[in-house]
C-alpha cells in the first residue's frame, strides 16, 4: 500500500521547496507526473502557471 499526495503550486519557488521538504521526510516524486499549467484569469486576461506532481511514500516502509 502506498500513501500518495499532489503537489500542487502557482509560485515556482514555493513548489519546489514543498517537493523538497516532502522527499527529506521520506516521500518519493512521481517526476513522470510533474506538469506545468498555463491558467488564464477570465477577468483580466492574465496567464499564471500551475505546477503540480505526484509523490509517494510506501507505508510498508514507515
């Protein structure tokens, strides 16, 4: 059995601390699900990007 959770940030910086923190307590990145996702404001046009993956810890393991 696996315990699974999506990362999932707009600011880039701030995402990849998160990954890191996560894989210092055990956690494995997916990086086959790292993705990067322009999302538009319908209000005022403006494009900001999501990034997001997947990690996994094996709960055998914990």
């Amino acid at each position: 059995m696996t315990d699974s959770i999506v990362v999932s940030e707009w600011d880039s910086d701030l995402f990849h601390r998160k990954v890191m923190e996560l894989e210092a307590q055990g956690y494995v990145a997916r990086r086959e699900t790292y993705r990067v996702t322009a999302e538009m404001n319908p209000e005022t046009g403006i494009v900001s990007h999501v990034h997001s993956m997947e990690l996994y810890r094996d709960a055998r393991k914990s």
